[in-house]
C-alpha cells in the first residue's frame, strides 16, 4: 500500500479510515498536504471505497493546524508554497467523490478546523475545541476557513471566530451548525464509522451526483441547480448502478453496487 506522509491510510471493505499522525499535534506541512491531495486522488480512483473518515491519533488533538515553524522565516516564497498546498489539499478533499465525515476527537484549531470544514460532516467529541486563530498571529484562515465556516455558521459566528478568535466547545458548534453531532469522549470515530457504513446502502454513483449538486448550491441559482438535477437523475440511467439498484428492490434483496 502507498504510504502518505504523517497520514496513515486504512481501507476496511468500503470504508477508508484516516488517521491524521503528525505528533504531538498533528500539525500540517507542506509534504502532508501534497500527501493529502495524492492520498484523495487514490480514493477517488478505488472504486470499491464509498466513504472516508477522517480522526486524528490519541484523544487530544484532531489537528493543531499549520505548523507554525514553517512560517518563522517570513519567506513570502514559503508562505505562497504552503498556501497553495492547503488549498489544493482541502479543495480535492472537499470534492471527494465520496462521503467524508470527521471524527473530530479533540482541538481542531486553524488549519485542522479548516480540514473539518472540507468534509461532509463533522462528529466532535465533547471535549472538543474549534478555532480559527490564524488574526492572533498575524495571518488569516487560507484553506476554505473563510468561505466554508459562515456557510455553515453564518457571518455573525464566522466574524466571532475569525475576527474575535472565540473559540467553541462541542456544544456551542452543534447549536450554531458547526457540527451535527456530539458524542462522548473516545465516542468520535465509532460513531463516524457507523454512520460511514451506511453509506454502503447508497448506491455510490448516485451519492457522487447528489453531493455534487447539494455543493454547486453554495455557489449558483436554484433555478440554474434545478435543470442540473433533473439532467443528473436522467444521466443516472445510464449507470450500472440504477438498473441494480431498481431490480434489486423490486427481488426484495440488497442491492449489489459496482460504482459504475
């Protein structure tokens, strides 16, 4: 199997499992975010993977963010380098073929609330803290925090975060939208893989199509997304996937998915 820096991969049927491993922390660096875009690229190509679940290791930290180190220097050459990883990095696994949900197990801070934010959903633990920083020292969130956070959160809360550097815990994120759920300490990841199982009773082609049009929502007119969906539902015909998915509820069995 590949191996991707400070990122361990593990695919258990049609779920893959991401252990983000960059101790104490698990903070980002220019080679994990290349590894992050290399690692998503080999999901979207395994046809068999339906869903991704991404925690950090231990049970303090999801992810502390950037390194901080990397941007000592002042290198405006660096700064425009790690800048275009992340968003590379998180743009691919925003638009992960598949399902992704975040465990989030502990502080999820700056970049690593920012890779929260590029999933699908997001499960913290009740212990968890969610920030985004990067105003206290002089930067700013670049990979998505600013556009993902207020479509989830609003402005208000999104100008809270970014501009007053408030954090929250599990509780104020699943009032104000932040997360959908919250569990109990050490509770994250199996409660994300359990809802990542279910996924497999969807057919894998259809959830690529739908995730496609819930996303394009953010960025064009109902009336533009309307004529889409109906195009999608029609081009699904033309899938594998459809003519199984049909018969199989019509011979009362499960249905047998193949991703084409």
């Amino acid at each position: 199997m590949t191996t991707y820096t400070n990122l361990d991969l593990n695919i258990d049927g049609h779920i893959a499992t991401l252990t983000l491993n960059n101790p104490p922390a698990h903070t980002w660096t220019l080679q994990s975010l290349q590894a992050l875009k290399h690692l998503v690229t080999d999901l979207n190509n395994n046809d068999s993977v339906y869903a991704l679940v991404i925690h950090g290791d231990g049970e303090k930290f999801f992810s502390a963010g950037a390194d901080l180190n990397s941007f000592a220097d002042g290198d405006k050459g660096n700064a425009i380098s790690m800048a275009v990883a992340f968003g590379e990095a998180f743009e691919a696994l925003s638009n992960y073929r598949g399902v992704s949900i975040a465990a989030i197990n502990g502080y999820a801070m700056g970049g690593g609330l920012e890779t929260a934010l590029a999933c699908d959903i997001r499960i913290a633990e009740d212990h968890a803290v969610m920030a985004l920083p990067e105003a206290s020292v002089g930067l700013l969130p670049c990979a998505g925090g600013t556009q993902n956070l207020p479509w989830l959160v609003g402005e208000g809360w999104a100008k809270r975060m970014v501009l007053c550097g408030e954090r929250v815990d599990a509780a104020t994120a699943l009032r104000i939208g932040l997360v959908e759920e919250v569990v109990a300490k050490g509770e994250g990841l199996r409660t994300a893989l359990a809802l990542a199982k279910k996924v497999a009773n969807q057919s894998p082609v259809a959830v690529t199509s739908s995730k496609q049009l819930i996303q394009a929502a953010r960025h064009q007119a109902p009336a533009y997304n309307l004529i889409n969906e109906r195009e999608a539902f029609v081009k699904l015909f033309d899938s594998a996937d459809q003519t199984e998915g049909v018969n199989a509820f019509l011979e009362k069995r499960k249905p047998v998915w193949s991703n084409k």
